[in-house]
C-alpha cells in the first residue's frame, strides 16, 4: 500500500497534476513522526504539538 501511495504521488508531481494526498495531511502526520522521535531521543513521553490547520 505504500508503494502505491508514493507512486501515485510521484506520478502525479511528474504530470504536473493535483495530488491525492492533501497537504494539511501530511503536516499533521510529520508533527506526529517528529513528536514520536523527540519522545524516543530524551526516553519518555512529550508533549506533542499538532498544528491545527
């Protein structure tokens, strides 16, 4: 399923085409990604900040 995500997004960037994936979207799972890395590199829960968009 990732794959084809990312190839859809790819396919659509070449064509010069709207993307599927919208872009508050992805902002909001970067946060999560990057709060779940913070988390790990001090060794115990933070306080994630989601941005509201």
């Amino acid at each position: 399923m990732f794959y084809e995500k990312v190839r859809a997004f790819l396919v659509a960037i070449h064509a010069q085409r709207p993307v599927s994936i919208p872009a508050e979207q992805v902002v909001r799972k970067q946060a999560r990604i990057d709060g779940i890395l913070d988390s790990a590199e001090v060794g115990r829960g933070i306080e994630m900040v989601i941005p509201d968009l």
